[in-house]
C-alpha cells in the first residue's frame, strides 16, 4: 500500500485530493466589502475586498486590502490604511472584522472632510 492509499478518507470521496500537510499555513480568506456613501449617490459608493493571510512570522493574521473600481478590476494589495491596532489576530474572523471596521471608518472620515 502507498502512502496515498493509506491516507484516504473512509469512504473514498477525496481519492484523487492528496492530504494537505499539517505544515502549511491555513488558507487565505477573502471577502468583499460594499461601502455606501450617505448621499445615496451609487457613483460614490465604493467596493473593496479584503484578504486575511495567516502570517506565521507576526504568530497570526493580517489583513490587506484592494477596492475595484467601476469595472469590478481590484487594485494592488495594501495594508489597512490608519491601522492603530494590533496587525495581527489570533482568527481569520477577526482579522477580517477589525478590517471591515476600519475601512468604513475611514470612508466615513473622507466623507466628513470632504463635506
């Protein structure tokens, strides 16, 4: 028997899915974000998506982010703007939590400097 077959499921369902080593890092997580403008006006309503990587260096998960423009095209990765936090986080859920509340918080401070 090889090591393949001595590692698959019971009922054989992944047989063609190698098991994945306990020694990678989990999976990246992303979602995306739609932040409304007060004025209702669509054109200023802005999309981004968040991605949450575990960083085995930082002992946790950081966050990045990309907004897309009109054409739904992301734009390079950056790290949260006026990040005052910790940038890590024991979770993928927290880490994409924190990352939600500081993009809409800053949205909301352009917003109120451009009033």
């Amino acid at each position: 028997m090889n090591f393949a077959q001595s590692h698959l499921p019971e009922d054989g369902a992944a047989s063609d899915v190698p098991p994945r080593p306990k020694a990678l890092r989990p999976a990246d997580r992303h979602i995306l974000v739609g932040v409304s403008h007060d004025s209702n006006d669509p054109a200023r309503h802005r999309t981004f998506e968040i991605r949450a990587t575990y960083d085995a260096s930082a002992h946790g998960w950081i966050a990045q982010v990309g907004e897309q423009n009109l054409n739904e095209q992301r734009g390079d990765w950056a790290p949260l703007p006026s990040d005052d936090r910790p940038s890590s986080f024991p979770t993928a859920a927290d880490c994409l939590g924190h990352a939600v509340a500081a993009l809409v918080a800053t949205f909301d401070q352009k917003d109120d400097a451009d009033a």
